[in-house]
C-alpha cells in the first residue's frame, strides 16, 4: 500500500427538468416574501418622505437634513431657518 492521497470520489448526478423546476420554484417560493416585504418598506418610506415634503413646503421650510427611521418617525431640519419638525 502506498502513503499517497486517496483518490477523490466525484459524485455525478443527473438533473431532469422536473429536479430543476421545483428547485427554481422554491428558490422562487423562499425569496419572494423578502422581496414583497422590503418593496412594501420602500414604498411607505417614500409615501412618508413626500408627505412630510409638502407639509414643509405648506409651512415655508426647505428640510436640507433629514431622517426616516422605523417607518414611522421622522426628523427634519430647515438650517437656514432654524426649524426642526418631526413626527
């Protein structure tokens, strides 16, 4: 016997459409509620942000630093100004 490195096994297998199919599917399947979840945060932060836009644009304040934070508090300086508005 020798003290050499044992020969590797490859293990090959077959993938039919059928395999790969649900494969795709649950890949699909696991991925698509992440995906809903963050599209749906993207869009109430920006509904937020443009609503908070035109209540400071009504008072005559140009917001130059803000922040959105947990979906539902907001903070926003008017630097020339010297206003602050949050909610």
């Amino acid at each position: 016997m020798g003290y050499g490195h044992p020969t590797p096994y490859i293990i090959m297998f077959d993938l039919d459409i059928i395999t790969l199919s649900i494969a795709m599917v649950s890949i699909a399947a696991f991925i698509l509620p992440f995906y809903l979840s963050h599209r749906k945060a993207k869009n109430r932060v920006a509904v937020a942000k443009k609503q908070l836009a035109d209540f400071a644009r009504n008072q005559g304040i140009q917001i130059q630093v803000d922040d959105l934070w947990r979906n539902q508090y907001y903070i926003g300086l008017d630097r020339e100004k010297g206003k602050l508005i949050y909610s």
